[in-house]
C-alpha cells in the first residue's frame, strides 16, 4: 500500500463507505488471514480501520481466533469496569483478565495454555465452532483443577496471598481467581439460567419473584448440578447478580430474599440460601460511595450516584426491619454515615464558592475585557447542581440539616444577589461591562440550576433591559 497522505485518506474514506454488512464480512476474513501469518501492515492498517468504523456505529465487532475471548466468555455477566483494587461481591474487574490469562499461560499451565489455545484458533480458522467449543471446555476443566489446586494451600494464609497477588499482578488476585473458578465450575447452569430470566426487569413485583425463584431453584438443584451439587450457593449468589444485572431498579432484588424467608426480620432472612441478595445490595451501595468519592473529587456530576444510594438505602430500610442489632444494619448505617460524612463539607462550602464567583467588584478590580473563569464557573454549576439534587436525598443519606442550611443560603444570595449584579451592569462603563455581564449570566445559569427555565428565563430578560440601558447611557454621555 502507498503510504503517501492522500492514498491513505481516499482508502480511510472507502472503508467508511462501505456498507456495515460489507465490513462486517470483512472483519473475519481479515482476522483469519492474521492467523494464517499474513500481519503486513497494509492488512492491519485496515483491519482497525474497519473495527473503528464499527465501533462508531455501536456494532459488536466479530473476532475471530481468540482464545483468552472464548475462554472468559462465562465470565462476561460478571465482569464491572472500574480499578482493579475495588472490591465487588462475585465480580471481577475486566482490567484484572489480561493479567489473569497470562498468568494462566506463564504459570498455571503453560503448555496445556499455550497447546489447547492453538488448537482452537485452529478449529476457529477452520469454521469448526463445535470442535471449538469442546476445546474450550477442556481448557476449563483443566484450569479449575489447576486452580483449585493452587487456591487451596493458601486460602487462610495472609502472606501466601500476598505473593499470589504479585505472581498474578493484580491486588485482589485470590478473589479474582476464586471468583473465576467458581464462575467455570457451574458455567453450563449459569448458561441455562441466563436464557431462562427476564431479559430486563422494571420492577420486581411479585409475579416476577416468583418466576426468578423458580429459575434459580432449578438452576441451583442437585439434579441441575450433578457432580457440581456442592455449588449450589455459588448458583444462587451469581444467578442474583445475573438477576440484578437485568433490574431497572438494582436494590429491589431484596425482594428474593424477603419473600423465600417470608418475613423482614434479618435473623430469618439470614438463614435462607438468598440472604446472599442483601449482600450484594448493600456491597452494591459500598461501591457506589466509592464511584461517589472519585466523582466527586473529579469534578463530575455525581447526581445518578446519590439517586442510586438514596433509593437503595430507602429500600432497604422500608422492605427489611433494622431495628435489632446485626451485620447488615450496622454496614446499612456505615454507608450512610460515610456518604455524609464525603459530603457535608462539599455541601457546607458550596455557598460560598457561589459568593466569590459572583461577588460584585469594585472597577479598579476588573481588568478590561476579562470574564470569568469558565472552569471556575463550571465547578461552581456542578456544586449547585450537586446541593440541589441532594435536598431531594438528603434524607435517607443523613445530610438533612447541612443541606437545607446551604439550600437557604444559596437562595436568599442568588435571588438578591443578582439584583445587585444587575445594577452593576446598567450602570457599568466600558472597560468592565463585558465582565459585568459574564458575571450576569453566570448567575442566570446557575439560578437556571437552582429554580427552573422560567426564572432563568425572566432574569435573563431583565440582563437583556440592564445591557440595553447601559448602551443607551453610553451613548447619550458620547453626545454630551
């Protein structure tokens, strides 16, 4: 291939053209010839031409001859996208797979890894999915026994899994790795499970209980199991969080355990096999304050997150009794203290981060033709947004009076604040007007935040009479 500009330019412009079906068919092709040796670049050159293209269209894109894809696959259900370091009850981070795999091929069992993985890029170049897919199952079977063997011996030894953690290079190494052996292990019940549940679930109303219990019972009995009969709590807990994966509304999937113990008391719901429902929900809502925390710290909109926490903290203290002393209540009541404890300085501080941003300026502070800072205006809005949104949470999340205090304050200062912007920018001159109204319409988007279109709307008119009575005065001083 030329590897002048324009050829370049004109073949990226075919490739975009092509119809999807077109580069659908061509992908394989493409991928087969890579297996085959032929990697020249011009191949790879449009090889990942086509997949962006595709990837742009939110097309799956097809791969071809990769055995660490296939081999993973049971896992997909179970995989989160976050830092590896996170723990997740049952889940593996997806950026903890590679590090896994070469594991397995460098240390576990490298020459099965490395023979069976031949054979089924082999078996895959050569259309024989079903030869494939029987290659693959060897591979699982032979990696549980290897990993069982090497899980075992250090299941309570504190510094024997520290070194599996540097072997495998990954912090939680000894979860991910039991995490995955228990996934193979009952991989073909999990299968079954998966086309049996409803594929997405609004509410978990009784009816939908009663057809989701059914399906894991059956999934997790010794008939379904067979030699795998030993699994059935492993079944249970990741036919749940297949289940939650479904769900509109993740924390209702207490609902299982509610309804199989038949009661709101945690003692009895404890005891059932689905007690594992309320740990996840609440290892769920952990989580979240730590999305929370790094949202927060990032500067984004954390709006979702609290929804999230505040509905799942609500659930659970309305469909479970937490009155009594027990694990649950008190990791319910750290959750909480910590969402309020992340956020009460943030929410204490926002008033007069609004203060500063708008403070009207004497003219020998304004530099002419400056504005202010978009960045500092952006970070302001988001901690409106972010006040605003937590009066509506503030409840369940133990912020209440930290959050009405802030919500007073930001009212009263940007109802009469904005009065007095607009009287420094009607009486503004030249060197400062611009600044005057960057600071006017700083204030109309965060009221806008604050009360709604209608409000931002009315005082965006009045900015509007303000800047044109300043106009009318410069002119009328140019005449005299």
């Amino acid at each position: 291939m030329a590897s002048d500009g324009q050829t370049v330019e004109r073949l990226r412009e075919f490739l975009r053209g092509l119809k999807p079906e077109a580069r659908s068919m061509l992908v394989p092709e493409l991928e087969r010839g890579l297996l085959r040796g032929d990697d020249s670049p011009a191949n790879q050159f449009v090889l990942d031409e086509l997949r962006r293209a595709i990837r742009a269209e939110a097309r799956p894109v097809p791969r071809i001859g990769d055995a660490a894809r296939l081999f993973f696959a049971p896992s997909e259900p179970f995989l989160f996208d976050g830092p590896v370091d996170h723990k997740r009850i049952g889940l593996i981070a997806r950026a903890a797979l590679d590090p896994i795999w070469q594991w397995i091929g460098r240390d576990l069992m490298p020459a099965e890894a490395k023979a069976l993985g031949d054979d089924i890029n082999r078996a895959l170049l050569a259309g024989d999915e079903t030869k494939a897919d029987q290659l693959v199952r060897m591979l699982h079977d032979r990696a549980i026994l290897k990993m069982r063997e090497v899980l075992t011996p250090i299941d309570r030894d504190d510094r024997a899994q520290r070194r599996f953690a540097i072997q495998v290079g990954t912090p939680r190494a000894t979860d991910d790795v039991t995490a995955l052996m228990h996934i193979l292990e009952i991989r073909d019940a999990l299968a079954d499970m998966a086309k049996r549940l409803p594929l997405n679930i609004r509410s978990l109303e009784r009816e939908v209980i009663e057809q989701v219990k059914v399906h894991l019972d059956t999934a997790s009995s010794p008939k379904a199991l067979g030699a795998a009969a030993n699994r059935k709590s492993d079944v249970i807990r990741y036919g749940l969080i297949m289940t939650m994966n479904r769900m509109t509304a993740p924390w209702q999937l207490i609902r299982v355990a509610t309804r199989a113990a038949e009661s709101d008391d945690t003692t009895r719901i404890a005891e059932t096999p689905y007690g594992v429902a309320v740990d996840l929900v609440l290892g769920e809502a952990e989580a979240a304050v730590g999305e929370l925390r790094t949202e927060f710290k990032a500067g984004k909109s954390v709006t979702a997150i609290l929804k999230e926490l505040h509905d799942a903290a609500r659930g659970l203290r309305t469909e479970i009794d937490f009155s009594g002393d027990s694990a649950w209540s008190r990791q319910l009541t750290a959750i909480r203290a910590d969402v309020s404890n992340l956020l009460k300085s943030e929410i204490d501080a926002t008033p007069g981060r609004v203060r500063r941003l708008l403070r009207p300026r004497p003219a020998s502070e304004i530099k002419p033709r400056s504005v202010v800072d978009s960045i500092d205006l952006e970070e302001v809005e988001t901690r409106v947004e972010f006040v605003s949104a937590c009066r509506n949470y503030a409840g369940e999340l133990a912020l209440s009076e930290v959050t009405l205090r802030a919500y007073s304050e930001l009212t009263q200062f940007l109802e009469t604040g904005t009065k007095t912007l607009l009287d420094c920018l009607r009486n503004a001159g030249p060197a400062e007007r611009i600044f005057r109204q960057s600071q006017v319409d700083a204030a109309i988007r965060l009221c806008r935040t604050m009360f709604g279109n209608d409000y931002a709307g009315t005082l965006a008119k009045a900015a509007d009479v303000a800047a044109q009575a300043a106009a009318v005065e410069k002119k009328s001083a140019a005449r005299a």
